[in-house]
C-alpha cells in the first residue's frame, strides 16, 4: 500500500513542494520529473530506452487489449489509493479476456498544485500494485492543467495481455444450465469510498476490496475450468454486470439473494444509508459463468486464490427461458422479482 | 445479521401468510402508508405471500413525491443563484420540477451538495461565510425534529447565512383526506413506522374511531409487514377498528417527547399542497414567526409563483391509492426513471420507481392485473 514506502520523494521538496505547471511543459521540469521519479521506480524499456512508445516481442496467440480512466475522490481511501486502483482495474479488465495481464503504460493527468508528496506516493502505489500483480508498466505519459481544471490527479491505464489457452471466454456463450459463482463478498469499495467522501462514521472500519484478479483467472483456465464469461464488478454493482451479460447472452440469469456474500458491516451500512448492496461498487471482485459439472472446482480455486476468495458461492443460474435478456431474483422471503439496472448512481434516501 | 435477518426469514414468512390465509374470508383492502414500506413490499414481494382476497394500496408515504412542483422550481431557482450553495438529501436530486431537476442546475454550475444530516447543512454555512446556505427541508413528521434541531443549533451558534426552504408534511390529515374522499377504497391503514417513532399513535385513535378503520402501526421489514397486514385483517375479521402497535421494538403510544417538543419549538402547523393531491388544510409545518428569518422563502426574493403540474402525470392518483402504477399509460414507456413524467418514478420511496426497478416484466403485470 502507499503507505509502506520508505523511499523519500527525490524531487526536491524544498525546491518544488507542489506540482507547477512546467512539471508538464515538456522542458527541463518535466525531463526532471520523468527522470527522477517515475522512470527510476518503473525501470525496464521505460527507464532504458527513452523512446516514444515501447517496444517488445510477443508469443504467437491471441492479445487482449484494454483501457480505462481513474479519477476517484479521495485519491486515499480506506484499502487503496488511485494508483493501485489504476493497475487493479486494468489488470482485471485483462483478466476477465482470459488473458494474462503483461504491460501497462501510466498517463498522468496532474491539477497544477498537488503536493509533490502525494504524487509521489500515488507512482510508489503504482509500482507496488504492478509488482503484486505481476505486470510491467512499460511507457506513460504526464500532463499537467491548469488549477481548477483538475481533481488532484487524474490517471489513464491501458494493458495488454496474452491469452494463452482456447477458450473463448464471451458473454455470448453463456447458456441455460450454466452457473454464475461470485468470487467474494461484495460492496465494499462502495461503502468504503462512499465513508471516506462524506465524513460518515461507522463502528467498524470498511475497507475497498480493491485487488488483482488475475491468480485467480490463471489458476481457473490452468485448471480446465470450462469458462464462459467473466466480468469484474465495477461501478453498476453486482446487478449491472449480470444484466449486460444477460442482454448479451440473450439468457434469463436466475438469482438467488441469500447466496450473495455482504459482509455484516457493508450491509449495516446499506441499510441505514437505504442502498442495495447489489448495486454498490466493487474493485477487486468477479463472476464467472462456468459449466454446472465445474461449479465445485471453480469454488475451490476461488477459495484458495480469489481475493475475498473465502465468501465464493454459488449465485446463480442460467435458465432456459422464453424471455430471455434479464435478470431475476429469488427475494430472503422466497419470492421472485425482476433485478432492473439503475439509470444512475444510488442516492441515499430521505427517511 | 441481527435486526436484519430475523425479520426476512422465509420459514416464518410463509408461517404468517398461512396464518393470515386461515383467517381472511373475504376481500380487503389496506394501504400502506410509507413509501418505504411500499419498496419494501414490491422488492421482497410480500405482496405475493398474501391470499388472492388482499389488496394493498400505496399511499402517500413518500416526501419527495409530495413535495410541490413550484417549491422543487424555488429550489432550482434558489440553487442556480452564484451566492448560494444549496443543500439535500440525496433522494431530491433527481425529481423534476417543471423544466427541471437539481442534478442537471449542479451540471449547468449550480453548487448544489447533497447531505446525510441537516446539521451538516449548518456545518457548511459555518465554514463558507460569505455564501448564503440553503437546506431543502422536506419530509415527514420522521425528518421534521433533525431540520427544526439545524434551525435551533443555527440560531444558538448565530448561523446567519443558513435558511430552510420548507416542505414539510404531516401524516394524519393525509389519511383523513383519503378517508373522507367520496372514492374512498381504503379498509384499513398501515400506518407508517418511522413517523410513529417521532408523533407515536394517539393521533390515529379518534380517526380509527370517527371512521372505522383499523391502523396498525407497522414496521418496514417484510415479517414485519406481513404481521401488520395480519393484524389489520384480524381485526377487519372480527368487526374492530383499532389502534394496534405491531413495531413496539421501536414505537412507543407517546412517541418521542423531547423530539416533538424541538419540532413545536421551531415549527407550526400550516396549509400545505401536496403534489398532485392539491391543498390539505393542517397538512404541513412551516417555520414559526420566531423563526422566520431561517425562512428561505422570505429570505430571497424568489420569482416562481404557482406551476402547473404535468397533466399527463397520474401520480396524485397513485399517491391516494385510486390507480396502480402499471395502470398509468405512460408508465415505462413516455415516463421512466431516466425520463420522469413525476416525482414517484424516481424517488426511492415512489410507487412508480418500485413497480418499474422490480416489475416490469410481463408476468409480473399480468400477475399484477390478477390481482
């Protein structure tokens, strides 16, 4: 975590203790910047070879490629930060192609003004989080606007991955029969950001779950899981990521409530803000749609290797269906109801 | 989890609805009265537990939906003005006022923030002194004591660029307009837990006496209303009309004194609109004369007079239980979450919101029309 670093910040506090925006200019600022902190932490092609892009062999096969923008408030939350949040949703983007995460590149959009310290400790949380989750960050890119323009700072990821096996992991082959296995607890990034943002006070402390899932996609393919789709839990919550699988699929997914993992505290939470856990955000955890004969392996593999791993369960079921395209669910009380998507964010209700 | 999962436990409610099976004869219809409740319903599908000769209708439990098309355009008006940072709960944001709704002035540059207390309202106006800070104050007699205490800690501290643009609505005279309508469908009321935690019931006493209906005061959970409806039913069953505490774990006769006494002090009873229903004589709190500088209305000189509400919109009709959602033609087609025609197709406790998150599927509807 960002915390953990020892290394002191090697730009000169005294000199600038706050991002300018030459840091960004293309002058000798930024060379300063980009030559003293960030390309010593990355090292590799992006410390060695100066170059404008980078450059690399690959294995035959197919690649997966993706990218995705960060701009939380606050940078530092309970559990992570910006900048193993920017590596941990790249990286679970690759992951859920099947493929294994391998580079990065890192683009910095910085607001004139952050404490040089605080960009300093959001690139050592960025090293450490590529560290953890095994992938290189091999070229990147730093701007600097004006104050006002930004939010602190603001980070573009995008990874490349290889994919080394046959499967072809797609919403479009889920089919009826096939069971939905939710690798953890979940609405804990939610919460937990949700806490920091606006000062609210809970007894316990809610951390974000926030993490790599590529170990445990890796040991799911090494194992023959027969896979059908992955999808991380991202901003819409459990309920969004099942119902775009079940529109793509053209399937009927059958959930069951009780079978969902909310961790005591998360759930307290909900309940006094009025939120569904189903619909609060998750970082680091996922479902996989698998072969019903594979569901017991899958369990286990994601027990031992899944982030929040121990709370995998059985979710759900794909059900041969003559309206196909949604998502129901089988309520505490024993009752079925249709699960819709929101149109927007969840708002705390009045009373 | 304790507190939670007691009161969703599927053994003890199929446990209830035998029970309310064996004691029901013949056709009845109760309203709950809280929109919470009504999501709690529609979400768990209580009502689905119920015998085929149980009706429930939706009441008028759900402030943001109450809340008049004109005071949400005050609030736009008021939150689109450079001076002010304009204060609400979350579930405000997204109701449309005539052109409208809140999310989209903060879009345009308007400082609206949305807070979990009133207090915190305060706290904003403490540290930004040279804005004016405005807190939208609307719901029930549940939310009324934590607005009247920002008011009153506002006045200790010598707050003075804090104001409430009040809404406040009052439960009781709302049901006895729906007992009183000519239309009247209603044989029994749910009464809304929350409000009674606050007032507590004697002021449901003489209305179950003058009309002879059973109130019972309920809590929000599924069992919870399962029990209440069971309640309400036996009684109906046995010729009573009574007032009868099903949430005792949280409601009290008496309800809860010194917070009713904060609420005298700063508020008083006045007329108020409700949105789609029209005027309701005592219906409302409105700050007192000791109070009125806190009073944004008087505050600022504020352009919006009267506005006309959407004439397409039937939720007037669904808030006094007369029409069902689906029975609307514009719902999930010319009214939807994204695109609403009126304010219980976004709020959290809106009937129309309810129907269309957990609903809108062709079975359901025509399980819905069975009924």
């Amino acid at each position: 975590m960002a915390d953990d670093f020892t290394l002191t910040c090697p730009i000169p506090i005294s000199r600038y203790p706050h991002v300018v925006m030459a840091h960004g200019g293309g002058g000798k600022l930024m060379h300063d910047l980009i030559e003293r902190m960030i390309a010593p932490t990355f090292g590799g092609p992006l410390a060695e070879s100066r170059h404008d892009g980078a450059m690399f062999h690959m294995e035959n096969g197919r690649l997966a490629f993706t990218t995705d923008s960060y701009v939380v408030q606050p940078l530092f939350f309970p559990g992570g930060d910006i900048g193993s949040m920017a590596v941990h949703g790249t990286v679970n983007d690759l992951s859920m192609c099947g493929a294994r995460p391998l580079y990065l590149s890192l683009a910095f959009i910085i607001e004139e003004g952050l404490p040089m310290e605080t960009l300093w400790r959001v690139v050592q949380s960025v090293r450490q989080a590529a560290d953890n989750a095994g992938v290189q960050i091999v070229t990147g890119d730093t701007k600097v606007v004006d104050r006002g323009k930004g939010d602190g700072i603001f980070i573009n990821t995008a990874g490349i991955g290889v994919i080394e096996h046959d499967l072809n992991i797609d919403p479009r082959q889920v089919r009826p029969g096939d069971v939905a296995i939710l690798s953890g607890d979940i609405g804990r990034h939610g919460i937990a950001i949700m806490a920091t943002r606006e000062g609210l006070e809970f007894e316990s402390h809610i951390e974000s779950d926030s993490a790599p899932l590529a170990a445990a996609v890796q040991q799911l393919i090494a194992a023959g899981i027969r896979i059908r789709c992955l999808r991380d839990l991202t901003r819409g919550g459990l309920s969004s990521a099942l119902i775009e699988i079940a529109e793509a699929a053209h399937v009927h997914v059958r959930l069951d409530e009780t079978r969902v993992s909310v961790r005591d505290d998360v759930r307290g939470a909900c309940e006094i803000l009025g939120l569904d856990p189903l619909y609060v955000a998750n970082e680091g955890r996922f479902i996989a749609f698998v072969d019903p004969a594979d569901a017991d392996r899958t369990l286990e593999i994601l027990r031992q290797h899944a982030p929040g791993g121990e709370s995998a369960a059985v979710i759900g079921t794909v059900l041969p269906d003559e309206t196909p395209g949604r998502v129901t669910l089988r309520s505490a009380i024993g009752v079925t109801r249709n699960v819709d998507m929101l149109s927007g964010e969840q708002l705390p209700r009045i009373c | 989890m304790r507190f939670i999962d007691e009161y969703r436990d599927p053994e003890a409610a199929r446990h209830f609805a035998e029970a309310l099976r064996r004691i029901t004869t013949r056709p009845w219809t109760l309203m709950e009265v809280c929109g919470g409740q009504t999501h709690a319903i529609v979400k768990f599908g209580v009502d689905d537990l119920l015998p085929p000769e149980i009706t429930l209708l939706h009441g008028p439990g759900c402030p943001v939906c109450v809340t008049p098309v004109e005071l949400i355009d005050r609030a736009l008006e008021l939150a689109a003005r450079p001076e002010v940072i304009f204060t609400s709960f979350g579930d405000m944001l997204r109701v449309p006022g005539s052109g409208t709704d809140l999310l989209s002035v903060k879009a345009a540059g308007g400082d609206v923030r949305m807070v979990y207390s009133p207090l915190d309202a305060v706290k904003i106006a403490q540290k930004n002194p040279d804005r004016q800070v405005v807190f939208f104050a609307v719901g029930f007699e549940t939310t009324a004591p934590a607005n009247a205490m920002a008011v009153y800690q506002a006045r200790r501290l010598g707050v003075e660029n804090f104001s409430l643009l009040v809404s406040h609505v009052l439960v009781p005279p709302a049901i006895e307009a729906i007992l009183s309508s000519p239309e009247r469908r209603v044989d029994g009321f749910l009464a809304a837990g929350h409000v009674c935690t606050v007032v507590g019931f004697s002021e449901y006493e003489p209305l179950a006496t003058r009309y002879q209906v059973p109130f019972v005061v309920t809590g929000f959970e599924p069992l919870d209303i399962l029990q209440g409806v069971y309640m309400a039913v036996k009684q109906l069953e046995e010729g009573r009309a009574e007032v009868e505490n099903q949430y005792s774990r949280a409601v009290q006769r008496q309800g809860n004194l010194p917070a009713q006494q904060l609420v005298a002090e700063v508020f008083e009873v006045v007329p108020r609109k409700w949105r789609g229903i029209g005027e309701i004589a005592h219906s409302g709190l409105g700050l007192r004369p000791e109070y009125a500088a806190y009073d944004a209305e008087r505050r600022f000189d504020l352009a919006t007079g009267p506005v006309d509400e959407s004439s397409e919109c039937i939720s007037g009709l669904v808030l006094q239980g007369l029409k069902k959602p689906h029975e609307c033609p514009a719902f999930g087609t010319r009214c939807t979450p994204e695109q609403p025609l009126g304010a219980t197709m976004v709020s959290n406790e809106g009937a129309c919101a309810a129907y269309y998150r957990y609903r809108r599927t062709p079975q359901s509807v025509t399980q819905e029309d069975a009924n």
